[in-house]
C-alpha cells in the first residue's frame, strides 16, 4: 500500500459521515459539507413580518397605516426568507424551496408597493386624486392571487405533518379574507380585521413550526417540540 493510500484509509476511518464520501476511491477520496436546516430562518423571517402587517390589520393601537413593515418585508420576510429558499434547493427539499422562495418574493413585492419611490401607487393617482377604487382592485387581485398560490401549497403540505398542514390552512383564510377585504365596499374594515386576527394567529403557528424544527436536534437542544408527523402509507 503506498503511502498515499495509507494517508486516504486513515482520513476515511477518522472522518465523520457528515465529510467523506465512501464511495470515493481510496486514491481520490471527496468530501462535502452537511449543510444546516434553513427552515427556521424562512418560517422566523416569514413569522415575525406577518404578525407585524397582521397587527396593523386589526389596527392595534390605533395603526392604520401600514408603511413601517415596509422594512420588514423587503430584508425579513423578503431576502431572508428567499435566501432560506435557495438553501433549500440545496438540501433537496422543493417544497421547502418553493414555499420559502415564493413567500419570499411576495414580501418584496408587497414591500415596493408602498415604497414612494417605486411610483406604483402615484399610477393610481389623477390629479393629485387617488382612485381608491381601482387601487383596493388591484390589490385585490394581487392577494387573490396569493390565495392560490397558497391553497396549491396547503394541498402539498398534506404529507408533510400537522405544524405545516394548520399553517397553510389559516394561511389560505387569511388570503382570501384579506382579499375580499379589499373587493368589499361595506364590509372592508371588518373583512380586513379579520384576515389580521387570522394571520396573528398563522404567524404564532409560523413561529411554532420554526422552533420546533430549530430544536429538532436532540444533541444540542434540551427538548424537542411535536409537529404531528404524518403516517407515511404505502402508495402504489
């Protein structure tokens, strides 16, 4: 045995699963990195911005204005949870990738919107006079469309376990609700206060779901939360 090869069979026995690859010939041996769980930064980041926006639906403490979670949304809720997307795809999970990336991008997205230099809610705006009218339309639009995206999630969610499932599932209400909120003339406010009161309660099970999979390592946490696993029948 060459001196090379001793050298290779002593990394391999002495190194972990975790950065050596054993299919590697002993002449050329590979390592590869473990790679964390990027799921607990995408559901904090995802978490923390819906109860702020979700806050100021219900208008607490007076607020009505959404603008501060502007910030939130384009760096929090926007680049942190698609960053978390991204890492996703590399540790081979697309629905964690999809879910995160796509949340992600509707942060951002909804972020800009209120940003005054974006100039997208000037456009709704004739002569100094903004058309209330069109504007909660559109936005109507936008958040039915999140509806969607949201509900073909619930439906990928269904084998996934209880934490995820509850998520999606109050999630989708709160997107249709905040919608409806916005199509609604009569029953705005009250449509609206709803969607926040059902998207605090969306963000506290977010949050939920986050520590529980932060903490799903026996060795470095002292206890572990429950998630309800999902039976994992056979599927012919």
């Amino acid at each position: 045995m060459s001196h090379l090869e001793k050298a290779s069979a002593e990394l391999a026995a002495n190194s972990p699963p975790a950065l050596y690859s054993a299919s590697a010939s002993a002449s050329q041996p590979q390592y590869y990195r473990k790679l964390g769980n990027p799921g607990p930064l995408g559901l904090f980041g995802f978490a923390s911005t819906t109860f702020i926006l979700s806050m100021y639906n219900v208008q607490a403490r007076g607020i009505a204005t959404p603008n501060v979670v502007v910030g939130m949304a384009l760096f929090v809720g926007g680049l942190a949870q698609f960053v978390a997307g991204m890492w996703e795809f590399a540790c081979q999970n697309t629905f964690g990738a999809t879910a995160f990336t796509m949340y992600g991008g509707f942060w951002m997205s909804f972020g800009t919107v209120f940003i005054p230099g974006s100039g997208i809610l000037d456009s709704y705006t004739t002569n100094g006079v903004l058309d209330a009218d069109e504007l909660n339309s559109a936005l109507g639009i936008y958040l039915w469309t999140w509806f969607i995206v949201t509900f073909l999630l619930l439906i990928g969610s269904l084998r996934k376990n209880m934490g995820l499932i509850v998520l999606f599932f109050f999630l989708t209400i709160t997107f249709a609700l905040l919608g409806a909120g916005k199509f609604s003339k009569d029953n705005a406010v009250a449509l609206t206060k709803a969607g926040g009161s059902l998207g605090i309660v969306t963000a506290f099970v977010a949050f939920y779901v986050g520590t529980a999979e932060l903490l799903s390592d026996r060795s470095s946490s002292w206890f572990v939360l429950p998630l309800g696993p999902i039976p994992k029948g056979r599927v012919d």
